[in-house]
C-alpha cells in the first residue's frame, strides 16, 4: 500500500450503496464478502490498490456501486470497526477547491466535520479523500 501523497491506497473496491430492496428491507448480493449496514451494503478489498480514479471506475462498472460514501457518524464508526487499512472515500473537492461532496453529489454531513482533515502541508492541491480505519480519521490527499 502506497503512502499518502503517493497516489495509491487500498481501496474499497465497492461500497456503500442500497442495490435494491427485499422483504427485509436490503437485498445485498449473497457472497459472504459483502457486509450490511443499515440500507448499504459493502465490499471492500484491503488488498486491491489503486488510484482514486481508477477505484471508482472499478466501482462504478461493478454493479454501479461507488467509492465509500457515509451519511453519518455512526456509519463512519461502524465502518472503522468492521475494515482494516486506508481507504479511498468518494469524497471530493474536484470540482471546486475546499467544497467536498461525495461521488453521489451529496456535500459531506455537518456531523462529520470533527473527524475531517484538510492537508495543507506541502501546498499542492489534493481533492481527494482517504478514511483511516485506525484513527477514524478523513483526509485529503492527491487523487
């Protein structure tokens, strides 16, 4: 796994989105790797590294899922508990510097603005968002 900076991290290879609704409510696919919280349901890989771009495009051409995208804290913290390592998020300011929205166009949610960190060591631009499952932590870094 790269550093940051360094443009790679391990990514979720597909997360965070409500593929369709069953009796129960949530019918993720039935592979064992696949985990539910709430209405979303998870894969992620701590061994598939890639670009922030090339993550979500894996995402998105695999079920038309996206990048981890959280809605609350309790998400974020349930998250870190359950997955090991450094993950791309779908957070982003790419279109506007220090306006964060998620993948799905969402802006990120108030609550989680404590965990948040913006990098401004080293001055270079970094739109893109990394969660740490060991500090429960998000920040940003080059794409």
């Amino acid at each position: 796994m790269a550093r940051p900076g360094g443009g790679r991290l391990s990514a979720v290879v597909v997360a965070a989105m409500l593929l369709s609704a069953g009796a129960d409510g949530i019918n993720c696919p039935g592979d064992p790797n696949w985990h539910i919280f709430k209405d979303h349901c998870y894969l992620w890989s701590s061994t598939f590294t890639a670009t922030w771009e090339k993550a979500l495009n894996v995402c998105r051409a695999y079920r038309g899922t996206e990048l981890l995208y959280l809605d609350t804290i309790e998400e974020k913290d349930w998250f870190t508990r359950e997955a090991a390592g450094v993950y791309w998020t779908g957070l982003n300011d790419r279109a506007a510097e220090s306006d964060f929205h998620w993948t799905t166009n969402n802006p990120l949610n108030v609550a989680l603005i404590p965990y948040f960190r913006k990098d401004l060591q080293r001055g270079d631009l970094k739109d893109c968002v990394q969660l740490d499952t060991k500090s429960g932590l998000l920040t940003d870094i080059q794409c």
